[in-house]
C-alpha cells in the first residue's frame, strides 16, 4: 500500500506515551503506532455505521421529514429563528 507522509500535532503527554511504548518493543515505531491507531478508528467507524444501518433497516428506516422534524422541537437543535437587533 502506498503512503504517504504527513505532518500531524499530538500533545506531549500522548506523544511521551507512544515513544514509551516504542521504547518498551510494544510498538513498532511512533509512526506505525499512528498507522495502526488510525486503521482501527477508521474500522470502528465502519463498523458503527454498518451497525446503525442494521438498527434503522430493523426498525423502518431513516427518520421520515415529520419524524426529524419533531425530534428537532425537543432536542432543540432545528432552525432558529434570527430575531432583529433592537
């Protein structure tokens, strides 16, 4: 597989942690560690969203426009409306 190299920005306390472990033989390199940390969320994500897609396909499907609609009301989280500065 090809790679390719990019710049990332960790905290020191994270970065300390993963250069321990290289040190200790438990990973192979800071950057294989990266590689090998981002595999796994990039296959729990995939395996979260396989999982959702089995929830809705059981339960009827994605939210219906009334369904989203009145979940919006309750959670609060639909449009709000702009009211004019005084």
């Amino acid at each position: 597989m090809a790679t390719q190299k990019v710049t990332i920005t960790l905290d020191e306390q994270g970065l300390s942690r993963i250069k321990a472990l290289v040190e200790s033989g438990k990973a192979r390199s800071v950057s294989g560690f990266i590689q090998d940390a981002v595999r796994v969320s990039l296959d729990d994500v995939a395996g979260w969203g396989a999982m959702l897609a089995e929830a809705l396909a059981q339960t009827g499907g994605d939210l219906t426009a009334e369904e989203r609609a009145w979940a919006d009301r309750i959670l609060g989280t639909g449009k709000r409306r702009r009211h004019p500065a005084a």
